[in-house]
C-alpha cells in the first residue's frame, strides 16, 4: 500500500462519515512529525525536544 493510498482512504473516511473534527488533530500530528523529522540533525533539535 502507498502512502498516496493511505491519505485518500483517510480523506474518504473523513468524508463519508463527517468525522470533520478529527481533520485538525491529524494535520497537527503530521506536522509535529515532519518538524520532528526536519529538526532531527540540526542544533535546533534541543530546543524542540524540550516543548514536548
């Protein structure tokens, strides 16, 4: 299975069953992630490891 596949089958859920609140909590996990992952060798990763 695809990534691509994953995110449109999460889409369509979200859709069909009008679980529109649960849209906000996945776009802050995907970005707590992909600042997680852009931090991780750089000297700024100290001071994000510390907000959580």
């Amino acid at each position: 299975m695809s990534k691509l596949s994953i995110m449109s089958e999460l889409w369509e859920f979200l859709k069909v069953r009008k679980k529109w609140w649960l849209f906000p909590i996945v776009f802050f996990l995907l970005l707590i992630g992909a600042m997680l992952f852009l931090a991780e060798g750089s000297a700024v990763a100290p001071f994000i490891y510390t907000l959580f």
